[in-house]
C-alpha cells in the first residue's frame, strides 16, 4: 500500500485527519482485503478508493500450501510483471513466520541457490517488500475459519516474525529494505518489533557494519556455509570481495556496537563441507570472533537446486552437529519445513 498515495487521497478529497488513522488501521492491522471492507466509511468514499487506488502492488498468481498446512507459498507477479515469491512458515502451532523477498532475482551468483541462478534482475521498492507481509496478513485472516476447522492448528491470523530470506540480497538493496524496515516497525501501520524481524546476508561486511548502527535491535543472519576461504570462494563469490577474514572483522565491530544474538548459517552439503575437519574450522572461525555466547549456528538441510550438490544425511548432520559439540560450539538442526511445495529461496520464481 502506497503511504503517501492514501494521504494525497485524502487531501484531494477533503478528508479530516482521523479518517488517515481509521483507514491505517483497517488496512494495516486489521487486513481487510477490500477498501470495501472498511465500513467506518460511507459507501461512496469506498467505491472511489477501490477505483482509484491498490491495496497491494502486485498479483498472486499461485498459492500452494504444503500437506501438513506448516509452510504456505506465494507467486506474486509485480506490475513491472516480474515475479516474486514469498513463504510463510509455522515452526510450531499459532506461530508463523513470513519470509520475504527484496528483490527479483539476485546478483550474488550462490551456487547452491536457485535466486542466484537467475540473475539480478531488478531492486523491489520498500511497498513491494511491506505489501508480501499485508497480502499474509489479508491471506490469515481470510482463511482463519477455515482453517480453524481443519487439521492445521492455526491459533491466529497475526503474522509473527519477519525474515528477509526470500529472493535478493538485503545489502544490496540496502536504501529500500531500510525504508522497509521503517514502515514495519511504524505503530500506526505494521506495529512489528524490531526484534521480531531478522535481516539474512550472504556476507556483505559493511552492510554488517550498517546494521549495528542503523537497526541494534533487528536480528542478523549470516550465511556462512563454508569456514574455509577456498571452498568458500568456491561456492559464494561474495567471498572473493567480503572473505572469512573481513567478515570476522565485520562482526566484532558489529559487537562493539550491539549485543543481539547472531545466527550463523550453515547449509549442510553432502561431502562437501560436512566433513570433522570442517566443524573444526568452523569452531576455530568462531572462537576468532570472540563473544561466541553471541553467535549461534544454525545446520540447514540443503533443498536441492543442483544435481552435482546433494544434502547431508540426517546421520552425518548429527554427526557434524556432534563435532562441533566436542568443540563446545552448540548448534540446531533446522528441520526442512515446505520442501514439498519447493518453499527454500527462489525455487518456485525461477521455474516460471
Ligand atoms: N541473500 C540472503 C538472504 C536470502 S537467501 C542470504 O544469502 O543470506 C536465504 C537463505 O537461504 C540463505 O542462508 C541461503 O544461503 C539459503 N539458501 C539458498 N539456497 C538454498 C537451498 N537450495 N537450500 C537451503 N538453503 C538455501
Ligand atoms: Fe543471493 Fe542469498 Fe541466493 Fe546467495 S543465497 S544467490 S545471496 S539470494
């Protein structure tokens, strides 16, 4: 929904000042899915909202949701007609999560990644990155009840944490996911807490930096995958600019300033870097950082977007997770939520 859009409306229309907050509130907390739906106001001014303006800045194309009613997943086709995806998750009943893009496909190049496989193809505005979190919020609420009567346990309709894991790379569309982040933070729109969402980056030390000072409270994601610079440079090129070493560096100056817990992520590659001696460098990267009480790892299951790169077995994820224990680092096990409806980043997009 287009802020500054709905308040030149009003204006245009000789509207009083509450009506802003009323609306706001209706469309913001409340989802309706309709100007219709607002029925504070007289029918006339809801025909002439419906006319002249959007509540999303895109189309869905396709909702898919997965058997067990855990991950729901979202084509979205923009106006630009570009199309992006968006998932929501229920890690556990009455809790979910929505996963968001900012941007069309991304520039990053990850070789495990079905997003980097398409390229970069255009930066989403900070409306087409919010409007993925008001379509959810309209989406609960229109199938709370029908929900209820089924076997998923859907407790609310609230969309409860915010992560930017979907398509792009936050860092690179820094200005627009800033904004984004502005609007849903706002009380009188998304009400969000700060702490409640959490920004994910393939690496990119001084937006690192930028969002210590910037954002102390928004959860940081950083998706490390590899402890050493030659298998890294291998299968991340942002590597090549941001490697191991700067992004040590990066995150003990990000410590400096904030003291919020930092995921570190890691998708467990068959063969690849699951091996003892990996869970030995990644311990050791760790304990370079310092503050390691701060930094948690989080074992991926590796959705499968490339026949030459196989997951891990549960078998030899345990025995990582058991390596890394033996080093006193502490690690969970994700447990892979939506691959039936290819709900990991950019699978869905990419296909069409
Ligand atoms: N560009 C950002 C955020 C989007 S990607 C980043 O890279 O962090 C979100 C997460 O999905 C990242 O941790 C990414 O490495 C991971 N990912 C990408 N492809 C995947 C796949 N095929 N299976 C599992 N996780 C994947
Ligand atoms: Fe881009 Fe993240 Fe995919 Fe890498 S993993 S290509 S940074 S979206």
């Amino acid at each position: 929904m287009d802020i500054e859009k709905l308040q030149q409306f009003l204006q245009d229309n000789n509207l009083p000042k509450f009506r802003l907050g009323q609306i706001q509130k209706a469309i913001f907390a409340d989802g309706v899915s309709s100007f219709g739906e607002i029925t504070t106001l007289s029918k006339d001014l809801r025909e002439k909202m419906e006319n002249e303006m959007r509540l999303l800045s895109f189309d869905v194309e396709k909702v898919l949701v997965a058997n067990d009613g855990q991950s729901i997943k979202a084509l979205l086709k923009l106006h630009s007609g570009d199309l992006i995806e968006t998932v929501l998750i229920s890690p556990k009943p009455g809790v979910w999560s929505a996963c968001i893009s900012c941007q069309v496909g991304c520039a990053m190049g990850c070789r495990f990644c079905a997003t980097g496989k398409m390229g970069f193809k255009r930066d989403l505005t900070a409306e087409e990155i919010t409007d993925q979190i008001l379509f959810w919020r309209q989406y609960l609420k229109k199938n709370f009840k029908s929900f209820q009567n089924s076997k998923f346990e859907i407790q609310n309709y609230n969309v409860g944490n915010i992560v930017y894991m979907g398509m792009g790379e936050p860092f690179n569309n820094w200005e627009n996911v800033a904004e984004s982040i502005k609007v849903l933070t706002d009380e009188k729109l998304f009400g969000f807490g700060s702490r409640s969402i959490s920004v994910s980056t393939s690496g990119i030390a001084d937006g690192i930096e930028r969002m210590a000072t910037e954002f102390p409270q928004v959860n940081l994601a950083i998706s490390l995958h590899f402890a050493s610079d030659e298998k890294r440079d291998r299968f991340m090129p942002v590597n090549k600019k941001d490697n191991l070493e700067n992004l040590r560096q990066a995150l003990k100056k990000y410590f400096q300033i904030t003291t919020r817990k930092v995921f570190l992520e890691y998708i467990m590659l068959d063969g690849i870097n699951d091996t003892a001696l990996d869970a030995k460098l990644l311990a050791d990267f760790i304990y370079s950082i310092g503050n390691t009480h701060l930094l948690h790892m989080n074992l991926i299951r590796y959705n499968m977007t490339s026949e030459d790169l196989k997951p891990s077995s549960k078998t030899r994820t345990q025995l990582f997770k058991q390596e890394l224990e033996k080093h006193s680092i502490n690690a969970t096990i994700r447990k892979s939520l939506g691959e039936e409806i290819e709900a990991a980043c950019g699978q869905l997009a990419g296909k069409n």
